[in-house]
C-alpha cells in the first residue's frame, strides 16, 4: 500500500512524502539533512523535521538543489515535528 502526505503551510515550500511497502521512502520540500544513520535519518522542510526511524535505511538519492531525498530500507515509523522558530537575543 502506498501513503503520500502533502503539507503546505503559510511559509516554505511545498513538501511531499511517499512511502513505498515499508521499503522506500521519497520525499521533497527537504531544506537540509540534519543527521542520518543506519536507523534514522532526520531532515528540515518547511513543515518541520522530519524523523524516519527503522533499520537498515540508507539514502539512495539526494538532490538537495531541487529538495529530493530518497531512503530505502526497513521504515518502522516517520514524525514530524513543527518548525523551529529563531531564537535572537
């Protein structure tokens, strides 16, 4: 079964996330790759970070000039959090 999540908020790009049997996860709208390993990846876009968690994920495809990423491995669960506002002193 295939999910896909579209979320367009007032600000940032528009972001998309297709996830493929568990397997491959294909996403745009991503800013920047914060951390990755074997068992998550998380990533900026304008709807907040992103959190893929599972085992065996490694990155297949990044493209960061058009904001594409893709991870293939086993995907447990994905979150997202909200947008981190700049704090300034």
């Amino acid at each position: 079964m295939d999910k896909e999540t579209v979320l367009r908020p007032g600000t940032g790009k528009g972001h998309t996330l297709h996830l493929e049997e568990r397997r491959s996860v294909a996403l745009t709208g991503v800013e920047e790759v914060l951390a990755f390993d074997e068992n998550q990846v998380v990533l900026r876009t304008g709807s907040g970070e992103v959190a893929l968690m599972g085992e065996g994920l490694h990155v297949t495809r990044l493209m960061m000039d058009d904001g594409q990423l893709t991870v293939e491995g086993k995907i447990d669960s994905f979150f997202y959090t909200a947008p981190r506002k700049s704090r300034r002193l």
